[in-house]
C-alpha cells in the first residue's frame, strides 16, 4: 500500500515568522526555543527542532468539518520552517522515535479505527489502515501528550 505524509502547509504561520516574543504573545503564541532534541517537533518541516532553534507554540485545528471528531491542539512551527513533502513511502524520522496514536478518519471525518504504535512499527499500521477502503486519512498523535503531528493519505 502505497502512503505519503503530509505536512502542514507553511503560508498560515509565516506571518509569524521574525516576530519578536511579544508580538507572539499578544498573538496568543508561546516562543520557544528548543532545549532538547528530540522534542521539539515541527508540523510544517516534518523534523525535530535543533537545541536552540526557536519554534512557536499554537493552537491548530488539524480536523475540521462538521464531525463530532472535530479538533484542535497545540503544535510547534519553527520560525521559518519551509513546508517538506516526503517522498511516497518515506517515514520522518520526528515520527519513527515516539510512542504514536494513530487514528483513521472515512470521508465524512468519522473515526473508524484507532491503536497505539512504536514509532519504528508505524508503516505497518498505516499499510492495515488504508487497506480499508472506508478509511481515507489517518492523523498521527503524539500518545502521550496527543498533539497531532501529521496526516497519511494514500499516494
């Protein structure tokens, strides 16, 4: 089963881009700079921030439409970060080092199935999930803190 992983798009947060901590805060954005890494993952870059890279912290909606699943939560963006497109079958590394939830959604955005994954174990349970014809997209969440980290469709 052929997949891709998409990333956000950069054009909504590059008005951010430069901004002083202020700026983001009046925003209702949190600047950070990384500490750690891994642990700083961008939505946008598909990668782990290096320690000392600045990042915003923002609510996103990941899921919208008129479904009960409806959703937001925080993510990070690197100030600057350029929108990546993986190539068919590539897995991020930022997805292959953590303990992952993965939800598959059908066409009306409904859930239809749902597990908890090893990052290094996460191709398989993308392959059984889009081999069910209803399942047309799967979000893939930190499972601890549960901040979507990217959507999977089918390539």
């Amino acid at each position: 089963m052929d997949f891709r992983v998409r990333a956000l798009d950069a054009a909504p947060f590059q008005h951010l881009y430069g901004r002083t901590d202020a700026e983001l805060a009046a925003l209702g954005l949190k600047a950070y700079l990384a500490d750690a890494s891994p642990g700083f993952p961008c939505r946008v870059s598909l990668e782990d921030a290096a320690i000392g890279e600045r990042l915003f912290l923002l609510n996103f909606e990941h899921l919208g439409g008129e479904s009960p699943y409806r959703s937001r939560h925080a993510i990070f963006v690197r100030d600057g970060a350029r929108r990546v497109t993986p190539a068919v079958g590539e897995l991020p590394a930022y997805l292959t080092r953590r303990l992952l939830s993965v939800r598959a959604f059908d066409a009306a955005k409904m859930m239809t199935d749902a597990d908890v994954v090893a990052g290094e174990d996460l191709e398989r349970v993308i392959v059984r999930m889009l081999e069910a014809p209803a399942n047309a997209e799967l979000h893939v969440h930190t499972a601890r803190q549960g901040c979507y980290l990217a959507a999977i469709e089918r390539a």
